[in-house]
C-alpha cells in the first residue's frame, strides 16, 4: 500500500508551525528565556501524538473501522475536563446571570453532552466488538 | 496533588488511549483495548475531580447529575442502535464532541481563572487563539456532523445541494473567520467570540450540503478528524495532555481513514469536499438500455449456488438498507453444509462509512475469517464459480478498468466478472450512485435477479 503522503503532510505542518512560532517567539514564549514554555512541551507532545496516531490507525484492520470511529467518539470527549472544570466554579449557580454562572452553564450542558458520547461510545463500540467471532472449529 | 503527579496521570490516560485504538489491529485485541480506553477516561475524570475539587455538596450533586443525564442518553442509545444505523449514529456523536468543544470554549472565555488562563480581560493572547482555533473546529464539527446525520438518517435528502456561487461563499466566510479570529485574539472581545462562532456554524452547514450521500463515507471521516483537532484545541487551551494527545491521535485518524475511502472511489479528497458529485439525480437521466439481459429466479440461484464449490458474497449498501445481512448468513450457512466454500469480499467504500459491510456481517454471525478486503480477495475471483452480488454495483464495474473515458475510471473494483457466474441481486437495472451503466448487467455469464435484496435472499434459502 502506498501511503506516503501523509508523512510529508505532517512533516510540511510541523515545518510551518515551528517557523510560525519563531516568528513570532513573544506569543508561544511568554515565560522566561531560560525555562522551556509549557506550551511547547505541549507542543511537541502533540506532534509526537500525531506520529503515534499515524502508525496506530494505519495498523487497524479495516474490519473495525467502524468501532475505530465510535471508540474515538468516545475518547474524544475526554474534553470532558473542561467541562468539570467549569461545572466546579464556586460562588456561582446554574443559570445565573453572571460570568461564573453562564461559564458554569455552559459546562454543565458540555458535561451532559461529553457524557452522552462517553457512555454511548464506549458501550456501543463494546457492543459491536463482541459480535466480532470466529467460528469454531471442531 | 502536585502539578507533576496531575500531569503524569493525565499523560497516563493519554496511553491508555494510544493502547485502546492500538488493540483494534485484531478482533481478539479490540475487547481489552476497549476496557483500557474506559480506564483511560476514568483516570482522566477522577484526576479532574480531585485537583478542582468542589467544596459544596450542591456543586458535587449537579455533577452526578450531568453524568446522570448524559450517561443515561448514552447507554440507552448505545444499547438500542440498529446496527445499520451505526453512521447516523457516529454523525450525531462527532456532532457532540464538536458542541462540547464549542461550550467548554465559552466557559473558558467567561471564567478563565478557572482554567487557570488568567483573568477575565486579561486572558493570554496564545490561549486566545487556541480558543479560536478550537471554536471554530468545534463549530463547523458540530453543524456539519447535524447536516450529515440528517442526510444519512434519510430526514433530508442525501442529493448534493449545490447553488450559484457556492465556493465564491465559502471562501468569503473563510476569509471572514481569520478576520474574527484574529479581532478576537486581539481584544477578547465576546462579541467577536460569538461572530466567530456563528461564521463558523455557518460554515459547517455549508461545507457538508454539496456533498452526495454516496460520499458519506469520506465525510464521516473527515469529520471524525476535525472532532480531533477541535478537542486538541480545547486541548491547548487547557494546557491537559490527554486531551492534547487525544486530539492528535482522532484528528489523524480521520484524516487516515478519510485518505483511505477517496483512495477506494479514487477521488482526490478536494474533488469530494468541492461536492456536486453522487447525486441520486444523475441515476434517473442514466440511457435505459434495450440490450437483453438473462434474468433468472431464486430457485434457479439456490441451484447454480448448489452445486458450485466456491462461492463470493459481494455486499453493499443495498444490503444494508433492505437489513438482509441475516438472510445472507442463513444461505452462506445452507450452501456450507452443502459443502460449498463461501467467502465475502468488502470493498473499501461499501456502505456509507467505513468498516459498515463488516459490522452488519458480525453482527448477522458471519465468522470475520471468511470476510476478506478487496487486495486480499481480487486474484480469487477467477477460481470462483459463483460470485452473488447484493446490493452493490459502481465496486464492481468493469468500466473502472476498461473504460477511460467512465466517470470512475481508475478507481479500484472488485474483478466480480472474472467468476465463472455473477449472480446480481437488485431492484432494477437503474445504474448505482455514479450514475453509470454497468456493462457488466449484460455480460453472458451474469444472471440478474430481480427483488427486494433480503426476500430474494430469503427465497434462495428456502430452494436451497
């Protein structure tokens, strides 16, 4: 199978990435000169995971591209975080007016959508998994 | 909890993940894999709940209630879904990480002290643009991910939707995204967050109604990466590693996933985005041919198929919409007692998402050895004596190979002619999705049998 393409793909993404962020060095190194940024700690982590993906999915059998899609459903909505973060804000009630309160709205209703995927696509893709048999042999 | 620790755990379920998609290279991986990815997610959550831990029992209690909610839905869905549902199923779910993306975004512009990003007005230009950039994925994921659920689901139909200056638009509200973003990234303004959110569910909408249900697959695909990348946005935003290592393996396995389905239609991947193509509309206009063609019965079928030693399935959507995959797996069982040697081969694009033929054939019992891809079964059609073809008909056109001038040519088929018989299974001679004839419904050594996909099959059984 020839699939080269998306390697250089990559590769040309990062290349204009890390020449925008020396562009532009005060927007990604806000901190010290000394200490790496966090952010490009993050960074890096986030194109090694690109990496990661690329051998991973290419190596899924094209049998369970379907659950591959339900399974990544469901670990998508690890932004889950996000919404417990906003949930969590104190001094603040569900549907009030001020900032904190619609933040805290906004991630209650995220928590209810992120929780939807999460069950659903774990369980489903469970679901689909366990039809997969091969027959017995006798 | 220490910052390290925190970081560490959520590097942890980031792996865990890795390993979950890692597990789907075999069937027998796939189950544990699964079980990993929900400890991944539990790890996450649990490391969330004890570093913002919430001192009032109410704040606890709409916590429980929101998984209560939502877990509800989901597990009720997850439990209830027809298998052939499953890409409408998928559209709505990548239409929700996209909402998330959109509302856990929001929160972060009106508490950002919460995430730790700074203060209200004063939040730092790098996470403002990881906002945007999050927003604006998440946005078009989620109106894009509704339009194709409402096509697929059958709510609107799956004809592409093409008018007078589309693209002319399209590039107008692109370039009017960029302007937002960086107004927003500029002055934090929630006016500019909003704009930029409508351009973007906008933009979603207009992106998906171009394109023809039979491209489906490409589009679920496609969609399933930008959920990716919107998540690691948020990812970035929140400065959490397994939503950032999460967003980079979703994001590349769309994109993987959408190279493989423009590379079974071979289609350029701009082609299908620019739309206009797999039009129901083109099927009807389609030369009706006067050419004969041999048409035969279920008992005629059952008795070719008897008497073969080696017979290949060839599903497709057809099969899928008439739900006939347990029929089929009912007639693969007759003719293996009758000592007949069945195999089904899948082409990379049957159905309307990927992998869809394979799940309705396990789901209908059909051992996943005897299912094979097209690379693997396309020298195997010549030792064939029969090759009974359901509901499928662009994937195996022999105008794809012979014929430069079709539409389709150069895109991959499945050599069903090489077979010693080519049984087709339709409702009626129309052409497929392509809108092209296929020379093949007139060849000597093809029998056309007319019929509902699964009552043919049915009848089969029976004279079996």
């Amino acid at each position: 199978m020839t699939h080269r393409f998306y390697p250089r793909a990559i590769g040309w993404a990062v290349m204009a990435a890390l020449l925008l962020t020396l562009a532009f060095p005060e927007t990604a190194f806000a901190a010290a000169d000394i200490e790496t940024d966090p952010f490009v700690t993050r960074f890096s982590m986030f194109v090694m995971a690109i990496f990661v993906g690329y051998y991973v999915v290419w190596s899924v059998t094209p049998a369970l591209h379907t659950p591959l899609m339900s399974v990544t459903n469901a670990i998508s909505s690890v932004i889950v975080v996000g919404a417990l973060l906003a949930v969590g804000i104190e001094g603040a009630s569900l549907f009030e007016g001020s900032a904190n309160g619609t933040a805290k709205t906004f991630g209650f209703i995220a928590l209810v959508v992120a929780a939807v995927n999460i069950f659903g696509g774990f369980l489903v893709t469970q679901r689909m998994l366990a039809m997969y048999k091969r027959k017995e042999r006798d | 909890m220490s910052p390290n620790l925190i970081a560490l755990l959520y590097l942890a379920s980031g792996v865990l993940f890795i390993l979950a998609l890692r597990g789907l290279s075999s069937p027998e991986t796939s189950r544990t894999g699964n079980y990993l990815g929900m400890s991944g997610m539990a790890i996450a959550i649990a490391t969330t709940l004890a570093i913002a831990a919430p001192s009032q029992i109410t704040t606890w209690l709409i916590i429980l209630l929101g998984f209560a909610i939502g877990g509800t839905i989901g597990t009720v869905i997850a439990r209830s879904i027809p298998m052939t549902a499953m890409p409408q199923l998928v559209a709505a779910f990548h239409s929700l990480v996209g909402l998330a993306a959109v509302l856990v975004a929001a929160a972060a512009l009106n508490a950002p002290q919460a995430f730790s990003i700074g203060e209200p007005g004063a939040i730092a230009m790098a996470s403002l643009i990881e906002m945007s950039l999050g927003v604006a994925i998440g946005a078009i994921t989620f109106t894009g991910s509704v339009v194709a659920f409402t096509k697929l689901q059958g709510l609107v139909s799956g004809r592409p939707v093409v008018f007078p200056l589309q693209h002319a638009l399209n590039a107008l509200l692109g370039v009017a995204l960029v302007v937002l973003i960086v107004w927003f990234a500029s002055s934090e303004s929630h006016s500019a967050f909003w704009l930029l959110t409508i351009v973007s569910f906008v933009l979603g909408v207009l992106i998906i109604i171009p394109i023809g249900g039979a491209d489906m697959p490409v589009v679920i695909s496609m969609l399933n990466s930008y959920s990716g990348w919107a998540a690691a946005g948020i990812g970035f935003t929140l400065g959490n590693e397994a939503l950032i290592i999460t967003g980079a393996l979703v994001g590349s396995s769309g994109a993987i996933l959408s190279y493989i389905m423009c590379k079974g239609m071979n289609r350029s991947f701009f082609s299908v985005i620019l739309g206009g193509f797999g039009g129901e509309t083109a099927a009807a206009a389609g030369a009706v041919d006067d050419r004969p063609v041999k048409q035969g019965s279920a008992e005629d079928a059952a008795f070719i198929m008897k008497n073969a030693s080696r017979v290949i399935i060839v599903p497709g959507y057809g099969m899928a919409v008439a739900q006939a995959q347990h029929a089929l797996r009912e007639m693969g069982d007759e003719l293996k007692a009758a000592g007949v040697d069945v195999a089904y081969a899948i082409h990379p694009v049957a159905g309307r998402m990927p992998g869809h033929m394979n799940v309705l054939l396990a789901e209908a019992n059909v051992s996943y050895d005897e299912v094979f891809e097209l690379e693997d079964i396309n020298n195997d059609f010549p030792q064939a004596d029969v090759v009974y073809v359901i509901g499928a008909n662009d994937v195996t056109n022999p105008a794809a190979l012979e014929d430069p001038s079709s539409p389709i040519f150069g895109m991959p088929v499945l050599e069903v002619w090489k077979a010693g018989t080519v049984m087709f299974n339709k409702r009626s001679l129309a052409s497929g999705y392509a809108g092209i004839d296929n020379s093949l419904f007139y060849r000597d050594n093809t029998m056309m049998l007319f019929g509902d996909a699964k009552k043919m099959t049915e009848q089969i059984v029976k004279s079996l």
